[in-house]
C-alpha cells in the first residue's frame, strides 16, 4: 500500500505530528492528540479551526466556497493578531521572562511581570 506522509505542527501547542495517508485531501479535520484543539489542513496549511468556520464549510457547496470561507476567516485572524516581526525579541530576553515568571509567588506578581512593572 502506497501512503503519503503529511508532517504538521499544532499551531497552539507547537508539538509536531505525522499522519500517514492513502492520498492527502484538499481539506481535512482533525484534533490536536495534546492539546485537544480543533485544526484544519487546508491546500497543506493547518490552522486552528474555529467553530464559525467549521459551520460555514459545513454549507460550502464546492472547492471555491471552501477556499474563500477559509481565506475570510484567515483575514479576520490576522486583524486580531499582533505582529511581532518589527519587535527584536531576544533569547535573553526570553530567558530573563522565564526567569522572573519563576520567581512570582502570588498573581499579582505575574501580572506585574506581564506589565513590565517587575522592578524590586
């Protein structure tokens, strides 16, 4: 039997998957084995399926209402994303967060850290 491999990452836990398949679909549902997220695979793409969208592709009546319900809900996705290309995180930086993520003893001073007020 002649299978294809298709290789994702769960775009909300990061923990990586293969899925091996007769033929790989156009569109496919599945949900993440650690989180439990629902995620889509769209043309090779996986992204995290939402209800709204899951309804919508339930009335989609060919491949083109496929693909323009799922590039509608994409766009609406990046409007409420934050765009961290232009930031300079470093792994210091990232180091310093765990860091003083760790030293926290009370929500408040979690909430301090987020905010930046995390100077003693």
């Amino acid at each position: 039997m002649n299978t294809k491999c298709l290789n994702f990452t769960c775009p909300l836990c990061k923990v990586e998957y293969e899925i091996f398949l007769k033929e790989i679909p156009y569109l496919m549902f599945m949900d993440c084995p650690h989180c439990h997220e629902h995620l889509s695979c769209f043309e090779g793409q996986i992204r995290i399926a939402k209800e709204e969208l899951l309804a919508e592709i339930k009335t989609a009546k060919s491949y083109s209402d496929v693909k323009t319900t799922i590039l509608k809900y994409d766009n609406i996705d990046k409007k409420h994303s934050i765009d961290l290309s232009d930031k300079s995180i470093s792994y210091d930086d990232v180091i310093n967060l765990k860091i003083d993520l760790q030293l926290c003893e009370t929500v408040e001073d979690v909430l301090k850290v987020i905010n930046g007020n995390n100077k003693k």
